[in-house]
C-alpha cells in the first residue's frame, strides 16, 4: 500500500486514498456483480436488490440476508442477524474514532455510512503514518467513495448479468483472499500473531452460534489474547 | 419477508452501529488500555472471518485434498507474505482456486 509521498493537500489525500483503495476495489468487484445476482434469485426484486446496496452498503451482511431471505426468514431475524453481523464495524469506529473527533457532522455522518472492511484498513493505515498531514480524513473519504461506487455499480451489473455467471466459478472466494491479502500484512509481533491464532481458532469452534455470532466472538477473544500477549512478550515491533 | 422494511432495518441497524461510535468516541476519552487493544481489531476481525470461510465446508474441518478455497488461501496467503503485494495476491490467489478445482476435478 503507497502511504508515502502523498501531497498534503485535500486533492493529493483523495486520490492517494481511491489509488490505494484499488486493489480492494478489485477484489470486491466479483463479490458486488454475485450479490446482485443472488439477491434476484433470492427473491428482491432489482429495485430493492440496487436499494440494499445504496441504503445498507454492508457486503458481508447482505449477502447473509440474501441467502436467510431464500431460507424464507422473517424481516426480525434478518435485521437482528445483520445487526450481530455488523457489530465490529463499532470496533473500526472506536478505532477511527479519536482520529475524526475534530471534525464536523457533515463529516462525521458521510464517513460513519461508509466505514466498510476495506476502508477502515487502509484509512487506519493512513492515519497511523507518522506525517502529520492535517487531510487525512480527505485520504478516508477518497478511500471510502470510490468503495460505495464501485459497490453499486457491480450491483447493477449482477442484477442484469449475473445468471450468466456460472457459480462453480467460485468468485466470491475473491474477497476471501482479498482479507487474506489485507491480513498478513498486518501480522508484525508476537501478540498479533496470538490474537490471529485465538481468533482463527474461535471461530472454527464458534463457527455453528446462532445470527453468525461466532465472528463477533472470536474477534474480542482474539483482540483480549492480544492484549494479554502484549503484556508477556512486551510491544509489538512496529510501534 | 417484507423486502423495503428489511432493506429500511437493516440501513437502520447498520448505520446505528457505525456512526455513534464514530462520532462519540472522541469526544469521550478512552481508558489507555481500551486503546491500545484497539490495534488487535483489524488482524482478529479480519482472521475470525477467514478462518471458517477456507477451514470449514458445510460446518465441518475440511483438511482433504478437495478442498480447494484451503489450498488457494494458504498460497495467498504466502504470497501476501513475500510480496506484500495485494493485487498479486488477489489474482494468484483465484488461480490458485481454479486450478486446484481443476487438478481434482
């Protein structure tokens, strides 16, 4: 990911912020073009399949709520499942949280809608570079627009192509590895290295919860094995 | 399933877990502890989504040599670690997928 050199202006940490974002981009394009196809065999209709993208803009919930909605689930259960689902995007926003505080609700809102996985990794990393750029959050936004767009365009493109998309194709395994590519980088130090462990681990375990709360699970008992880990072996290396 | 009000719940609960926090936990100061944990987030939410998706096939710990989202995800994975590079672990990584599903096929 390119976090040096970029222009300390609101252009310069825009575009710094979309070109990073373009590999994460990449990955999600395959996964944007299977929801929409599988939201119209699910049952919406492409209204309300287009809509889900616009007004929800979470992809890992919305492809949960796809296949509970063929499952014949009720509007409750999909909403408390989608809520469960999205909780850690509370843990991206306490993270973030201390880097926006100086900014305004025009800011605050547009970028609480579109905190995403792929965003909240690369304006993290953004934020926790050692320049002192004061636009950093036009970096998150760049980051952050070209995801929504690109999110609802391959909607769109699902929705109108994606049954000629044959699925032992597999390509929803693209954000798999687009996770595993964002991961390992992350992997610097013995305590990171416990907390992807226990999270790997609790999650296999955890993985039959009801409402996919195995995920929420495994992520704070990954995050506490890593603080504890912090404390026995000492700081990790890159700090 | 009433399609707009699931879309309208789900846009609802969504952005009522992203934006507080985002826009109160500044304001509010953070025990140091709680702050520090904070940089566990990204590598423990990313690998509790992971894990399950490459390890398990219907609910099951799936070692066999058939698995192939196991066999492409451990090579992206070491790509990811000698390069860096995500864009070329996206790409090998799909190979990967596809070409194991070939070999066994």
């Amino acid at each position: 990911m390119q976090l040096t050199n970029i222009e300390p202006t609101r252009r310069g940490e825009f575009w710094a912020g979309a070109k990073a974002t373009i590999p994460l981009i990449v990955g999600a394009i395959p996964f944007g073009i299977i929801f929409g196809a599988l939201a119209v065999r699910s049952g919406f209709s492409p209204a309300g399949a287009a809509g889900m993208s616009f007004f929800v803009f979470a992809g890992s919930s919305q492809f949960i709520a796809t296949s509970l909605a063929a499952g014949g689930a009720t509007t409750l259960f999909i909403v408390l499942t989608t809520f469960v689902v999205n909780l850690r995007h509370a843990l991206y926003s306490a993270t973030l949280g201390p880097y926006v505080k100086h900014l305004p609700q025009r800011w605050l809102l547009p970028l609480g809608f579109w905190l995403t996985d792929e965003s909240f990794v690369v304006a993290v990393q953004r934020y926790r570079a050692e320049d002192s750029s004061p636009y950093k959050h036009w970096f998150f936004l760049g980051s952050a627009v070209f995801m929504y767009a690109n999110w609802n365009l391959c909607t769109w493109i699902g929705i109108f192509t994606g049954q000629a998309i044959p699925p032992e194709w597999g390509l929803e395994f693209a954000m798999v590895v687009t996770f595993i590519g964002m991961l390992v980088p992350l992997i610097i130090g013995r305590p990171t290295l416990v907390a992807v462990f226990v999270a790997g681990v609790t999650a296999v375990l955890a993985n039959n919860l009801p409402n996919r709360l195995g995920l929420l699970v495994a992520a704070m008992l990954g995050i506490l094995a890593g603080v504890l880990a912090e404390r026995f072996f000492g700081e990790p290396d890159n700090e | 399933m009433n399609e707009w009000l699931t879309i309208f719940g789900m846009m609802l609960v969504t952005f009522g877990v992203r934006y507080p926090v985002l826009a109160l936990v500044g304001k509010i100061p953070l025990p140091d502890p709680i702050f520090r944990s904070l940089k566990y987030v990204p590598p423990a939410v990313l690998t509790a989504i992971i894990v399950p998706e490459i390890l398990l096939t219907d609910g099951r710990i799936d070692l066999a040599f058939n698995n192939a989202p196991l066999f492409a995800g451990i090579l992206a994975g070491l790509v990811a670690w000698r390069s860096k590079n995500l864009l070329l672990t996206i790409v090998l990584g799909m190979l990967a997928l596809w070409g194991w599903t070939w070999l066994i096929s």
